[in-house]
C-alpha cells in the first residue's frame, strides 16, 4: 500500500536534454539545455470512502473528478573559455537560468 498517502492513478514525464560544443583552438564553448514536462491524473473521491462511485461522478461531474496536473521546466546553460598561454584554459563566464527539480 502507500501508507495512507494519496498518490495520482497516472504519472507521466518526458525529459529532452541536448548539447553541443565548438573548440576554435584560443577559445571554446559549451551549451545544454533541457526540457522537462510532468503530468499526472488523479481520482477526487468527494466523500474520502476510498472507493469512487457512479453517483458521486453523476453528481460532481467530470471536472471534480479528475484532479490534473502539469509542469514545465526549462534549464539552459552556457560557458566560454579563453585559453591563455602557460595557464591553460580560464572560463570567461558561466550563464545558467533554470533547473529542474
């Protein structure tokens, strides 16, 4: 069981991640990102019996029923390096906004 917790009847969450990186020799750089969405689809039971009826769905209607919820998340990320003689590569910047949880 779940130990009393309510949890949704159907979860669902798609994750894109891409990067890429170019080095020019005195300088390179480096960018990724992600995107991530979450969804899940949970049962409303009005009356907290544990069990979901006709009547209750007849009288609450579909939309007490269903208890949906989504997220979005975007991440990106960036960084440039300069490569100086006898100290070898220093980052000019980092940037970064974001983050998935």
């Amino acid at each position: 069981g779940t130990g009393g917790v309510d949890i949704p009847e159907l979860s669902l969450e798609v994750l894109i991640e891409a990067s890429g990186s170019v080095n020019l020799g005195v300088m390179r750089g480096e960018a990724s990102g992600s995107i991530k969405v979450s969804a899940s689809v949970d049962l409303n039971d009005p009356n907290d019996d544990g069990k979901v009826r006709i009547s209750e769905v007849i009288s609450g209607g579909l939309g007490q029923l269903l208890d949906i919820k989504t997220t979005l998340c975007v991440s990106i990320k960036v960084k440039v390096q300069v490569r100086i003689p006898f100290l070898g590569w220093n980052t000019l910047f980092t940037l970064g906004f974001g983050g998935c949880a």
